[in-house]
C-alpha cells in the first residue's frame, strides 16, 4: 500500500487527524499534491484568475474532501495496477466501488460511527477481492469478473478457485496489519442479517452499502439490513439519491471516466461443467509423467552430489509448495539418517535419526513409503520435535530417496496444515519425484565411488611402478659396483679401462632411463626399429664379463648359431629382459651350473612370424607352486624388500615388445623361452654369421 494511504489511516483510527497533520501528509506525496491542487483550482471551487498554493488549497477544499480524495486516489493508483487491470474494463467496478464508498461514509454519520473516513475507505474496498482473483486467475475469472456480485457468484468462485473474492479481499486487507474491523467488514459483506445482528458497526454497514449499491431491488434484504442500522427506508432513498451526485463529483476530481459503466452487462455468474473425473485423472498422470521426465534431466544437469541435492531442495519447494525442507541420508553402517547441510542449513548436519527408534520418519525410510506427520501427533520422537522446531512448520512430509531396492535417504519437507490434504492427493508424483532424485543421487554416488577407485587405482599402479623401478634399478647398479671393483684392481695394475668406462656409462644412462620412465605410468606404445639380438646379448654378457657378479663355478654360453637375429622392438628392453633372466639364473645356482642363451630360429605361432630365444640352466628347478604364479609378484625366500618381482617384470617387458614368454622347469633344469616378432624387413634378413660367445 502507498504510504501516504497506511499514515493516514493511522490517522483516521487516531481520530485526532487535524489541518496541519494532513496538509504535512499530502505535501509528502507529489502525485497527491497536484491532485489536491487540481480540484482546489477547478471550477466548482475557485473562480479566481490567480493559482492558489497548497495550503490554501486545503483550507478552500475542507478535511472531509481533502480525506475523500486521498483515500480514493491511494485505492485507485494501488489496484489499479494490478495484472490485467490495463485489459479489463473496470468503469463499472470503479463505480459500484465509489457508490458504495459515499453510502457507508453516509450511513457511518446516520448511525454516529466515529470514523466515517473508515467507512468510506471499507465501502471503496469491499470488492477489491475480485481484483486479486482476476490478477491470480485471468483466464478462469474473465467472464466472472463483471457477473452479478451475489451469493451464487461466492458458490462458483468458491467451486472454481477455492477461495471467494470477499476471503481474498479480507486477506488482502490482513496483509495491512490494520487495528481495525477493516478486514471483517470486506469478509462478511455477504453474510446474511440474521449472523449480523451484534457485529461491529462498521461490518453491518457495509454490508447495507453492498445492498444498496448492487441489490437495490432486493427488497427483503435490504429491509432487514436497514434494521440492523436502525435506518428507515426514506433515509436509504435519500442516501441512494444523493449518493449518484457525489459519486459524478467524485470521479470528476478523481480523473476517472465512467461514463457507459451503467450500460456493462452484468451476467448471472458461470461455473464450467466438472470435468470428467477419469479425464482428470488421465490428464493429471501425463501431466506429472511430463514434469518427472522434465525434473529427471534437471537433476541428470548437476554436477556432484552437493549440486544435486540443493537442485533437488529447489525443484521439491517449488513444486509442493513447501515451506522448508532438508535431506537426511543414510549413514555407511546403516544405522541411522544423518543430516545433509546445504547451503544456510548448517546445523542438520548433527542431526541424527537411529533407524531402530526414530518414529514415523524411521518407518517412513524403512517401509520405503511416503509418511505424513503433523505437530500435534502424539508420541512424537524427540528427534520429530526437532525437526518440526528447526523446520518452523505445522505438518511435515516424509517422502524416502528410493533406488531399486536400496533407500538411500529421506526427504523431509514442511507444510502448512491446510496444505496436507492436497499434497496426499499427489502422493504418485511425489513418490516419482523421489524416485527421480533418489536415482540421480545413486549415479552421483556411483561416480564418486568411481572417481576414488581409479586414484586408488593410479596409487597402486605408481606403488607397483616405484617397485618394479627400484627393483631394475638394483640390476644395472650391481654391474656398476662390480665393474667399480674391477676398474680399481686395473688402475692399480695400471691396465687400459676404456671398455670397462664404456660399460660404467652405458649402465648410468640405463638407470636414468629406468627413474625418467617412472613418470609415465601409461605404455608410450613400442619404440619402433629392428634390434640384433646376437649384438644385445653380446653386450649383456659383456656386462658379466671380468666382473664378480658371476661366480667361478657358473659357466655362460651364448649361441646364436647361423639362424637370423633380427627383431622388431626395442634393444634396451631387450638388454632388460635378458639381464633378469641371466640374473635370475645365476642366483639358482648356488653350488655352480650352466646357463645357456640359445637362438632357436623362427617360429609361427597364429600365423605371426616370432624368433625364439630360449634362456636355460642346469639347475635344480622350480617347486610347483612357484611355477603355477610365476610371472605374478610373489614373495620371494631372497633378502630384499623388491626380490619377487623379476620374473613379473620380464613378462610384462615381454608384453610390452608384443611377444610371448614359457618357462619349462624340472628336476634337470629351467628354460625360459621368449617368442620376439620380426618385422617384414627382417624376415628375409641374411643369417647371423657370427661365432658362438662363450664365458667361465
């Protein structure tokens, strides 16, 4: 309301409203100045040449005009702009409105009601309800908006829209916060005179003013209205005659046309018929299938749970008009829902609801059926008490987060009284509703599980790789110590070290390739290129060559005889390969054996072209159980926190070169035998003519 309307009816129920108060009053509103200055300086009442000021203006109107026309011009420039008031023809609302504003101001004198000003302003508003019903309602109360104003136009808007334009006026009023029968009078303007006969003044007035305006030939009504006013008949002519001249005067200064209001039809009112009950209910099921499928994408939108869930609070507030409303979920054991805080909602997140003896949310989330609470259930939980006092509401509904079979949560929301009955009706799309948002909550779930599974994941494979890293690293740095030991005893004897420095530099470099590797835990793919496998295992034996790594009973022959020893892949994974398995060998025979590197030609193993290489030794074989895991880490009976992991480590370089490994193992000895693929250039390549390599 206009604050210039709220202070002066602050005034009018202090009853002490004087000419300085009111002309401080209007001079503070500029619309209301050069309204007052308009009337004072028409015709009808300064004939002057000369403009007169503002004050002036409100000694020549007088209090009781300079009140009428503040009241009805704050009326007017408040509901004038509500919606759709600009596509409405209002001339005959406005009219009716103002006549029976100038018949209660006049009956309030008749009977001697203190606050006639109070009257006239309950006469001007006494139909404002229709207004609010035609902003709310365009469409199903066009036609009704300019239908007669009686008892069956209250029985259609109460049967169309569940509330009559004289409730929706007096709730309009209400907002005010008025110490006043304001909002009374506007409430029972309709009522009968027999409900009438001890109500305050200003109701029954009005309510002779209503009937007087619209029912003027409803000649036993108004007679038993005019009774509760004590007022004869005569009088209520004179009042009706004298009202029609005021009203012109009214509008006049007011700036409002009515002229034709008289000739707008005012037709009985109109109910449509009822729609078809299974109808309804069709089009009421495809309607909520439409919005769940519509919520569904929404929530399907949000990023991560917390996203989610203050989605899944918004859209619930919104579409079942709740108060409030929190989530509470399950625990990890089970046990018990715990609050969820979202957004200001900080202080759920201590709530909690055992599961064995929480009432009816418990039952609600246990039973996977929605459950209503209202604050004046006996035996309510402590845990329902709180929730109703952080909630702040009269009934709560508990509608369960249902996945398939699981409950992940409930959520609880908080309704008015009055609203219970017409939420029970829509349990089905609650239920859906849930079930979309139990759905999205249990995907968002899943990728979170997802999300910590593969960078436990990326730990255990940088784990594993920091192993296998430390555990290749031992190898070239154990042939660096020997080969220090060795260059020691030759620069003591002063002998040429060139090989040996050649070596020391190769195996250095090997160990920076092995610590650069360790930061790429995904496969770069197979280096291409051809390697000579006669030459890598020259050079592997080279490396155990004038060392003390081998010891003195261990004999190490290498024979690649005539057969070609060209393969497509990578020389230093090759060099890798071998030096485990040399390695491995050497370490199972203790006592002294023999160990042999052995080029066993071409092989075609699914109509691929391999060369086999076999390493072999003489030793006491494997047990069973070893063999059965033997390229997965185990635990191994050497020293060492990284011994196991050999022979995982050549099955996985041997994957790497897209070859095959075996291992044939007896009391007579073990064989690995490694199938490495040749390429097209290869494959016609001259046989290896080199001599067979043997070491002691």
């Amino acid at each position: 309301m206009p604050q210039i309307l709220i202070k002066l009816i602050e005034h009018l129920q202090a009853d002490d409203l004087g000419m300085p108060e009111l002309a401080a009053l209007v001079s503070k509103d500029a619309g209301m100045t050069a309204k007052i200055l308009g009337v004072a300086n028409s015709s009808a009442y300064h004939r002057n040449t000369r403009t007169i000021g503002l004050e002036q203006s409100l000694v020549t109107l007088g209090t009781d005009m300079i009140k009428t026309l503040v009241i009805s011009e704050s009326v007017f420039q408040t509901f004038n702009s509500f919606p759709h008031s600009g596509s409405t023809d209002l001339r005959a609302f406005w009219k009716s409105s103002l006549t029976a504003a100038v018949i209660a101001r006049e009956l309030a004198r008749k009977i001697e009601y203190a606050h006639v000003e109070e009257a006239y302003l309950a006469g001007l508003l006494h139909n404002v309800g229709r207004l609010a019903l035609l902003a709310t309602a365009p469409k199903e109360y066009a036609y009704n908006f300019t239908a007669r104003d009686d008892e069956n136009l209250c029985a259609v808007e109460q049967r169309t829209l569940q509330i009559t334009h004289s409730e929706a006026g007096a709730w309009l009023i209400e907002r005010w916060q008025l110490d006043s029968f304001l909002a009374d009078s506007v409430l029972y303007h309709h009522e009968p005179a027999s409900r009438l006969e001890t109500a305050h003044p200003l109701i029954r007035v009005v309510r002779l003013a209503h009937l007087l305006t619209h029912h003027a030939d409803e000649e036993g009504q108004i007679d038993d209205a005019l009774a509760l006013c004590g007022i004869d008949r005569d009088t209520a002519d004179q009042l009706i005659a004298s009202a029609a001249k005021q009203v012109d005067k009214a509008a006049s200064h007011l700036g409002i046309d009515l002229a034709g209001a008289d000739d707008i039809p005012q037709p009985p009112a109109f109910a449509p018929p009822p729609p078809d009950p299974v109808q309804q209910r069709l089009s009421e099921e495809v309607r909520n299938l439409v919005m769940v499928s519509e919520v569904g994408q929404a929530f399907a939108r949000q990023q991560g749970e917390t996203g989610l869930l203050e989605a899944v609070l918004r859209s619930a507030r919104i579409l079942f008009d709740l108060e409030n409303a929190v989530v509470l979920m399950e625990n990890p054991t089970g046990q018990a829902l715990v609050g969820i805080p979202i957004g200001d909602q900080q202080r759920i997140a201590e709530f909690a609801i055992p599961l064995s003896k929480g009432g009816t949310v418990a039952e609600a989330a246990l039973a996977r059926k929605l459950a209503f609470v209202n604050r004046g259930t006996p035996d309510l939980s402590l845990a329902e008490e709180q929730l109703f006092r952080m909630l702040g509401t009269e009934s709560l509904v508990c509608l369960p987060l249902v996945a398939g079979a699981r409950c992940l949560g409930v959520l609880i929301g908080g309704l008015a009284s009055w609203q219970v009955a017409a939420t029970q009706r829509r349990q089905s799309f609650l239920t859906a509703f849930g079930t979309q948002a139990a759905s999205a909550l249990e995907t968002a779930m899943s990728e979170r599980g997802h999300a910590r599974r593969q960078l436990a994941h990326v730990a255990e494979e940088y784990r594993e790789a920091s192993r296998r890293l430390v555990h290749e690293v031992n190898n070239p740095l154990s042939i660096i110590k020997n080969y220090l030991s060795v260059l020691d005893g030759k620069l003591t004897r002063q002998e040429p070290v060139k090989g040996e420095m050649s070596i020391l530099n190769e195996e250095i470099d090997r160990v920076g390739q092995l610590i650069s590797g360790l930061a790429d835990l995904q496969p770069t793919g197979l280096p291409k290129g051809h390697t000579d496998v006669a030459k890598v295992t020259e050079d592997v034996l080279r490396l155990f060559r004038a060392s003390n790594f081998v010891p003195s009973a261990v004999q190490i022959v290498a024979s690649m005889n005539d057969e070609p020893t060209a393969i497509e892949g990578d020389a230093d994974i090759l060099k890798q390969i071998l030096v485990n398995l040399v390695k491995n060998a050497i370490e199972a025979l203790p006592g002294g054996g023999r160990i042999e590197i052995l080029n066993r030609g071409h092989v075609n193993r699914d109509r691929k072209l391999y060369l086999e290489i076999s390493v072999a030794d003489n030793g006491p074989g494997m047990p069973q159980d070893v063999l059965a895991n033997l390229f997965s880490p185990v635990r191994s009976t050497k020293e060492g926190a990284h011994h196991g992991l050999g022979l995982s480590i050549v099955h996985s370089l041997v994957k790497k070169m897209n070859g095959l490994v075996s291992c044939r193992s007896s009391r007579a000895g073990t064989t690995f035998d490694i199938l490495l693929p040749i390429g097209s250039a290869s494959a016609g390549a001259a046989p290896n003519t080199a001599p067979s390599i043997q070491y002691k």
